[in-house]
C-alpha cells in the first residue's frame, strides 16, 4: 500500500516524505516541480512528474498504485502574490484540489491529510486562536485554503472519504542533517530571509513594520519545526486509517515570537550580526497569530519537539550553511 504525496518535492512536502520512508511506508510522490526540487525527493520514493489538475495523469498515479491515502501539500502559498493573482489561486489550489477528490473517489481512496492555514482565520479576535474561531481570510491564498477545507468537508458527507485539515502556523526549521530545507525562489519567509542575509547573500533584513500593537511593536507569529509538523500528518493519517472522524486542527507551538526576537535569536545562533532596518508594513499582516494546538495534543496524541525558536532556527541555519544555494548548491 502507498501513500501519495502531493506537492512531495516542496519544502514541507519533502519533510514528509522523508519521514514516510523512515517509518516504513511506500510513498509515491506527484509534483509538478514549478516550485519543488527533485533533489528533495529520496531515491526510495516513486516519482510521478506531473500536475494534479491533469486528471489523465493523476488517475495514472492511481492505477499504478494500491493508494492507503493522500497527503496534499500541492498548492501555491504565496499571501501577497495572491492578492495580485488571485486565479491562479484558485485555479491551482482550488480547482488541484477538486480533480485530487475525483480521482479519490473513482479509485475508492478514503483518507486524505490537507495542509491548510492560519491564514483562513485572517485577524483573530481572540489569541490563542482556536479551530472554533471564526474564518474570515484576507487573502485569495487563505480563501482558496478554506475552500478546499469545504470541499473536503462536503465530499466527506456524501462519499466514503474522510479528511483531517492542518492549519499550519509558521513552519520553520529543516531536518536535522541539514538534507533537506527550505529553497524558495523568490523567498518571502522570516527566517530564510534572516539567514540568507546572515550568509552575506542579502544587504540587511526589512522588518515590516515597528507601530504594531505589541510589546516591541513588531509582528508576533507562532513558529513550528517542520519535522514537529510532519509528526502531526503521520498521526493524522493512522487517526483516518483508524476509522475517526474527519476533523480540523491547528498546529503551532502555542508560543509567540516577535520579528525582532527571531532577528536577536538568529544573531545568537549564528553569530553574526544580521544587519536589519525598519521598513513599511507589509499589506494584510495581522500583528499576531498565536494557535492553541490542544486539541492535535489531545486527540492526535501530537507532541511536538522542537519547541525552542533557537533550536528550530539552528536547524535551519544548518541547511543554509550546507546549501548556500539551495538544492543548487549539490551540482
Ligand atoms: N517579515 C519581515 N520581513 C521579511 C519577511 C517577513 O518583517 O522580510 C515579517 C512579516 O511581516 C511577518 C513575519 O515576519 O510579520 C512572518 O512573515 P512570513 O512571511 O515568514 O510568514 P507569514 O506570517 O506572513 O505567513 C506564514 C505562511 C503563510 C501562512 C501564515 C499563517 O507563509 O502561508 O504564515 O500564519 F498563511
């Protein structure tokens, strides 16, 4: 039996399949490559080259396969190129996700694992945010995540498929060996950007923003290793293959962490200066996100490792370090 990764060459795709294979399982990866690696997918994982909005091809992967379930990473996740290109949002994230629950249910496929977001919360007006908390996104990215979360939910109602949605907070960190990690192009993540700029690759950080409603007036988010994360998806999908109920959960570490926090801790771990300067807000960012990940504590049975920002951001300082180029660095 296999499970499907969908989006399996990305930065958080890549982590679970790397995981997968340590534990055991049979994985097959689909990904179109635009924004994955093939240098991120293990030579003992199958690798399907090719778009989940293909449904020729998709069915292929599942005729070849004996499919146990999904886990769909295949989405893009930009919040600000969203806002300036909305349909391709929900063409590839929305109308991806639709073919992906066709083919689902033409070869009797039931469970599925979704990396949603916290961006389907938009401003919370409670911290810490809990799944109960209102959805409102404020950008096409976080409305096309809450529309594949619905069409789990109603697909789950009328076909024999269930669903656990993930709605990640920051995910930060890379495997410990520094094999795999984080290469976006372009980058618009904190911590990548800190550590790019600490490599001498970027002239200084922009802190977006110093007048926000916080104790050092720059934005708080909640950081998660991405291995922590990847635990929280095998979990799910043993609860799915153990007949529960579809569910929803958060996962953070429950902590919050200024911009300018992680800019210090990253100074600490690498020993360098990191030069920053303060800049305009960046559109559409809430001041701060913090999740309340009890419930993925309590039913999942999730317990999260790397809870330390230092330890999450030296682990990813360490792929950096390896990989200055990113996957280009190996050729
Ligand atoms: N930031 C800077 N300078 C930068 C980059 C980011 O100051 O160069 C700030 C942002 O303004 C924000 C914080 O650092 O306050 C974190 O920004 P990221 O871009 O790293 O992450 P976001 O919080 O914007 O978004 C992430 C994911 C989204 C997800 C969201 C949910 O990238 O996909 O978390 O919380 F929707």
């Amino acid at each position: 039996m296999t499970v499907v990764v969908l989006g399996g060459a990305g930065y958080i795709g890549s982590h679970a399949v790397d995981q997968l294979i340590e534990r055991g399982y049979e994985v097959a990866v689909v990904d179109n490559l635009q924004t994955g690696h093939q240098e991120a997918i293990p030579a003992q994982a199958r690798f399907y080259q090719g778009d989940i909005r293909d449904k020729v091809f998709l069915s292929s992967v599942f005729e070849k396969e004996t499919v146990e379930g999904v886990l769909h990473f295949a989405a893009n996740s930009l919040v600000g190129e969203s806002m300036q290109e909305p349909l391709q949002y929900f063409n590839n994230n929305v109308y991806g996700t639709q073919v992906t629950l066709e083919v689902m249910q033409q070869f009797g496929v039931k469970p599925i694992v979704f990396s949603s977001s916290a961006a389907t919360y938009g401003e919370p007006k409670a911290i810490p945010i809990k799944e109960t908390a209102e959805t409102n996104p404020e950008s096409p990215y976080g409305e096309s995540k809450l529309m594949m979360e619905k069409m789990l939910k109603w697909c789950s109602k009328a076909y024999d498929m269930q669903f656990v949605a993930l709605r990640y907070f920051n995910v930060a960190g890379a495997k410990w060996d520094g094999s795999i990690g984080e290469d976006h192009s372009p980058e618009t993540h904190l911590v990548p950007i800190i550590l790019e700029t600490a490599l001498g690759q970027r002239e200084q950080v922009a802190i977006f923003g110093e007048d926000y409603d916080t104790p050092d007036g720059t934005c708080i988010r909640d950081y998660i290793h991405v291995v922590d994360l990847i635990e929280a998806h095998i979990l799910a999908l043993e609860y799915l293959k153990a007949g529960n109920p579809s569910s929803i959960f958060n996962l953070g570490s429950s902590v919050g962490f200024s911009v300018k926090e992680i800019l210090q801790t990253a100074r600490q771990v690498t020993g360098k200066e990191i030069p920053a300067k303060i800049e305009a807000r960046r559109m559409g960012d809430p001041s701060t996100l913090i999740a309340s990940s009890e419930k993925a504590k309590t039913v999942l049975g999730w317990n999260p490792k790397q809870t330390d920002v230092r330890d999450i951001i030296a682990s990813a300082w360490r792929w950096h370090e390896l990989h200055p180029e990113g996957y280009q660095s190996k050729k």
